[in-house]
C-alpha cells in the first residue's frame, strides 16, 4: 500500500485527489494539510511514501515545505503540483529535491500511476512539456558551470545513461539506444545514483546541470 499525504491550501482540490486515490486498491491518503508546515508536521509523524505538494501555500510555500521534508526524512518522495502560469518554481521545487511534477489538471489514471512511478523511485521527467519547462528555467538561472566532482566518477558508459536519463528517456528507451537490457540499464542508473549520492531521476538531472555535463540547449 503507498500511504499519501495531499498538501493543497484549497479543500476543493484536496477532496478532489482524495476521491481519485481512495478508488485505487493500492493507494492510501493517510492525511490532508492546508498549508506546508502543516505538511511538514504531518510527515514528521506519519512518515508517508508520497507528498502531493502545492507550491503557492500559507504559512509556508510547498517549495520550503519540500526542502524541510526531504531534509529531514529520507523515504519519503515529494511529487509538486502546479499550473502553467506557475511554471517559474518548477525547477526551484526540483532543485529543493522534489521527484517531479504534476500539472493540476491531470487525468484521474494518470495521478495514480505517476504516484506509483515516483513509489518506484523514478521521476517525472519524460513528458516533452517537462523537458521543455526544465530547460527554460535552467536557461533562466545565472548558473556557472562548476567542476565535474561526482559527475566525474563516472564511466563513458554511465555518463552516456545520465545524458539519456536528462533527456527524458525511459529505461527502456535508454536500452533500445544503447542495444541492452533494461535490467542493465537499471544496474548503470543505480552506480549512477550511488555515485552522485541522488536518489532519484530528478535529482541526478539536476547533478548533471550544476556540473555542466548537460545544458539547457542539448
């Protein structure tokens, strides 16, 4: 069962998730906030799986909530919730560590299965809307290029992954191109994250940007 807490200022929007997720066999929502540090609260005592975070929350702002959250707890995964007139904090709340992002108007099969996606410890990074918005707000940031460090443990083969892996491309994708199994390409991703010390796709693409391994333009 993935337990579930729902993070959204708005109780419309908060009933409306609920419904969807207590229809699915395999989802739980273990508890509801209203604003982020109530959502901080809540995870500190409930420690669920998944966080459906809002970003424009009282109080304090799903960006900072999800900061504090992965800071302070390990398992639990943060997935934000946004808008296209809120695209500007999508990178911020990726680089605060979230393992994606949802658009609010998502479909009722889709908010479960990228849940159990995010569960899996894969990220919401293959949509092209996705990859167009990361590269825009990467463009945006004044970001230097800084020396390798991590990134420059890895092998050819593992940064090859990790540049796939940027663009969006699914596991199987990634083992099509190369000609190997996706078992193997799941073995490269997991070196990939131990070396960076990242837990997820998410997380590993922004490595890869604050390294200057991957550009906005590539």
């Amino acid at each position: 069962m993935i337990r579930i807490l729902i993070a959204d200022d708005q109780d419309l929007v908060r009933t409306g998730f609920r419904l969807i997720l207590q229809s699915e066999p395999d989802l739980e929502v273990v508890a509801e906030a209203g604003d982020g540090a109530e959502a901080t609260r809540l995870v500190a005592q409930l420690h669920p799986d998944i966080v459906l975070m809002d970003i424009r929350m009282p109080v304090l702002d799903g960006i900072a909530a999800t900061r504090e959250i992965l800071t302070a707890d390990s398992t639990t995964r943060v997935l934000v919730l946004t808008t296209f007139d809120l695209d500007e904090y999508v990178f911020a709340a990726l680089a605060a560590g979230a393992s994606g992002f949802l658009l609010k108007d998502v479909k009722a099969a889709a908010l479960a299965d990228a849940i159990r996606t995010v569960h899996l410890g894969e990220a919401l990074l293959a949509p092209s809307v996705t990859r167009r918005l990361i590269g825009r707000f990467i463009a945006q940031q004044p970001m230097v290029p800084t020396p390798s460090g991590k990134v420059g443990s890895l092998t050819d083969r593992e940064r090859e992954v990790l540049l796939m892996v940027a663009r969006g491309l699914s596991n199987d994708a990634v083992a099509h191109a190369l000609v190997v199994s996706p078992a193997t390409v799941k073995t490269h991703i997991s070196r990939i994250f131990a070396k960076l010390g990242v837990r997820d796709r998410a997380q590993a693409v922004i490595a890869a940007y604050d390294a200057g391994l991957v550009t906005p333009q590539r």
